[in-house]
C-alpha cells in the first residue's frame, strides 16, 4: 500500500498501559522503522499525555521515510473504537469519555484508530503470529487483569457498542472473591495476579521464608507471580497447588467460550502466561470432562512469547483498517446504483420494549 503522494504507508503502533506506552512504527510488511517507551505517567493527567505522545508522533514524521502515516492505538479499558472514544480505563482511572482519536488528529493531523488492547493483541496474533492461517480464535491476556480479545471469521469482533471479549469479568463463582472492577466472582479475581497472589497468602504458612527461598531466583521482594512460578519449578507443592487451581478457574471460564464460540484456538499473553506449563494440565483437565467433546479436542491451546504483540498490533490493524476504508469507499461508489432495494421491508420487525 502506498500513501497520497507515492511513499510507503507507515503504521505507528501505540500500546498505553497503566505504567509504560509502547510506541513503534512498522511498515506493511513489518519492518521496524523506530521504537520507543516512556512511562505513562497518567496521574499528570490526559492533556499532559496527549502533548507528549503527539510531540514524539510530530517528531517521527520528520524523519522516517515516506510521507504517509497511519496510527492504531491499544488501550485497557472500555473503548468505543467505531468512534475512537475511551469510555473509561480502570487502570487510568481520570480517563474517562475521551475523544482520543479526533485529539490526536488535531495535533498531529493523522488518523487514529483506537481499540481495546486485548483485541489489539489478539489482532496482533492472528496477524503478524499465526499469519491469518486460522479464522476464529480466542485471545486471553493475563497480567494483573484479565482482558480478552476475539477473532472472528478473521476480524475483530466488537459486539454491538464494542465492549465485546470482556473475558475478565465473566462470572466463575456468584458471590465469591471481589474483583478490581467491584463485582464479586469475576475469573480475574481468580486468575489476575492479584486473585492467584491472594489465594497463596491465604495458602503459605510463613511468606517471608518462602520469599527467602524461591524470590531470591528472581531477586523478587515480595510474593508474586514469578516467585511462585519459581517454587513451582522447585517442586514447592502449595505453588503447583495455586497454578493448578488457577488451570481450573480458567478451564472453568474458557469451557463457556469454547462452547459459545468453538474457536479453532485459544492464545495465552501476558506476564502471567509464563507460569503456563504449570496451569495448562489442569485447563485441559476440565475440558477433557466436558460432554460435547467435539469443540474442545478441535480447539489448539497456545502461548505467546511476544511481549510487544501490543503495539505492533496496533500499527498493522491501523494498516489494514485504513486499506478496509479504502476499499468499502471503492465498492460503495461501486455499488451506489444497485442500492435501489436497500429499504426493502424495514418495518417488518417491531422493537420488543
Ligand atoms: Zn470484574
């Protein structure tokens, strides 16, 4: 794809996480042209963010090649992308209800596309990882949170006000441990570094020995998700007890999607994923107990060791949407005469209220 005036259309990808942004540009067959991260920073507030993300943007337009640019943005929250708008970002939690996309444009006069960062990353394995070679997969992406993406017939699916794929906050056991998003029982409770770190506090006898013992690896301080991967590795039987549970709630979780969905895969992100090879046993223990056998031996448990999916996802789903623009324009000049029937029988089905 080439930009207005001949160049190479470049796409700058754009991960904001609660801490760090992920900036990087790519061009369409994926080259890196420029990377960059800074610190988020989001307590000075969302003006100071947008003046420092759209100087480092203003800057890279100087001096990569070609003429044309393109941005994708990834962002963990509740985001309106067919408008560009974030809705609202727990781990950032002033940003709310803004127009992100046209600000950005304003600034630095480029289109933006905005997207939840999981269905970013799970753009971005179906794309740049899995090569499009399947149409319908899962993306489950495990951090402090638990975000989901989802792949379908090879394109995002966003639902009807694109909130679709909230994997994190399904509902594993009514009533149970509280949740960073206030409801109670949600799978990241559970499953989110700080439900698995709550179950070991409740599980370990004397946390600073264990510290002592299996931190010092990982030169951890304090009990987290790598130490406990740690004592796992070691033979620690209360850490294998933890993953294996954690194996259980997720099986528990992803049952209902495969069964909702039956997608051809299912791909593990995120720090947490690390510590797979100790809680897939149990994952495939509760899918080898369910009756409908057929979706659960089709569907391909993976895991993603790029930890960067996130913004280079963004910069290749910002070329592909803008190449999609350019298309849909095309085919709707195209089609403008044959659209003669298009309010056939509009009122054939009436609102239930
Ligand atoms: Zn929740």
């Amino acid at each position: 794809m080439w930009g207005k005036n001949g160049g190479e259309m470049i796409g700058i990808g754009i991960d904001i996480g609660g801490t760090n942004t992920k900036v990087v540009a790519l061009n369409k067959k994926g080259k890196v042209l420029k990377e960059y991260r800074f610190k988020t920073l989001s307590d000075l507030g969302y003006p100071d963010f947008l003046k420092r993300i759209s100087k480092l943007i203003n800057s890279w337009k100087k001096v990569l090649p070609g003429d044309n640019f393109i941005i994708g943005m990834g962002i963990a929250g509740d985001i309106n992308s067919a408008e560009g708008i974030i809705r609202f970002c727990p781990n950032l939690d002033k940003w709310r209800d803004i127009k992100m996309a046209a600000d950005i444009r304003k600034k630095t006069k480029l289109r933006c596309f905005i997207e939840n960062d999981a269905n970013i990353a799970a753009f971005g394995v179906h794309t740049l990882e899995l090569k499009k070679k399947y149409k319908n997969g899962i993306a489950i992406t495990l951090g402090t949170g638990v975000g989901g993406g989802l792949i379908i017939n090879g394109e995002i699916y966003n639902g009807s006000c694109g909130s679709a794929g909230e994997l994190g906050h399904t509902n594993i056991y009514p009533g149970g441990s509280k949740c960073n998003c206030h409801m109670r029982g949600c799978l990241e409770a559970y499953v989110g570094s700080y439900g698995i770190i709550g179950r070991a506090k409740k599980e370990i006898k004397n946390i600073p020995a264990f510290i002592k013992k299996y931190g010092k690896l990982s030169s951890a301080k304090k009990l987290d998700t790598i130490c406990l991967s740690n004592a796992a590795a070691l033979g620690n039987s209360i850490a294998l007890k933890i993953w294996r549970d954690t194996g259980t709630y997720l099986g528990i979780a992803l049952s209902d999607m495969i069964l909702i969905l039956n997608p051809e895969y299912i791909v593990f992100m995120g720090g947490v994923s690390k510590a797979s090879k100790y809680f897939l046993p149990s994952i495939k223990a509760v899918f080898a107990k369910q009756m409908i056998k057929a979706p659960f031996k089709k569907v391909k448990l993976l895991v993603s060791k790029n930890p960067d999916l996130g913004c280079y996802g963004a910069a290749v789903y910002a070329l592909e949407k803008i190449s999609d623009r350019r298309k849909a324009t095309v085919n709707k000049a195209n089609n403008k005469d044959r659209a003669g029937n298009s309010a056939l029988a509009e009122s054939i089905y009436m609102e239930y209220e």
